[in-house]
C-alpha cells in the first residue's frame, strides 16, 4: 500500500493505494489533503467510483479554472501542469486508473 507515481514535471503527484477498504483509502486520502493543504494552491477532489462521471467534475474544474470551454477534460490535467501553482488531483473510490 502507498506507491506514489509521478506527474507533469513534479508538480503532481498520485497516491495509489491497494485494492478494498474504500472508505480507508478515502480517509487517508483526506489526511493528505489535510496536512499538506498549506503547500498546495489548487485541490480537487472527483468521486471516481463511477469512471463515466469523472469527466463531469474535469469540466466543473475546467471552469473554476477559468480554462476556455474548449479545454477538454483531459487537457485540464496538462493545463495545470503548465501553471506554476502546485496542485493534487483526488480520484476518490477509482477502481482502476487506468480506466479513468
């Protein structure tokens, strides 16, 4: 449990946990977010447990963003990584990343 995988120059980082005990993963996922939020400019958090609904919450970011609603959702992750802002994506319950 606890492999971190790297993202856009490091700037962004995905904690990936084991399979089983949602709620656990969630959890600590949350406490993540709790103690480092002072070294982050932008959290986002996606219910991921239905892969077809994160594209929704990608294009409710885009917007609060302030991204062009051309952006698609799958662009959002490399706008961010082209700003100089520190940033953690949650992709909360996903089952597989992949499919996300």
């Amino acid at each position: 449990m606890g492999r971190m995988d790297r993202l856009d120059a490091g700037r962004g980082w995905v904690p990936r946990s084991g399979s089983g005990l949602g709620f656990l993963k969630s959890a600590l996922a949350l406490e993540y977010v709790h103690r480092h939020a002072a070294e982050l400019d932008v959290v986002w958090w996606v219910p991921a447990e239905r892969p077809e609904l994160v594209v929704d919450h990608l294009r409710i970011l885009r917007d609060a963003l302030g991204l062009p609603a051309g952006v698609e959702p799958a662009g959002v992750v490399t706008a961010l990584g082209r700003r100089e802002v520190r940033w953690l994506l949650v992709l909360d319950d996903a089952e597989d990343t992949e499919t996300v």
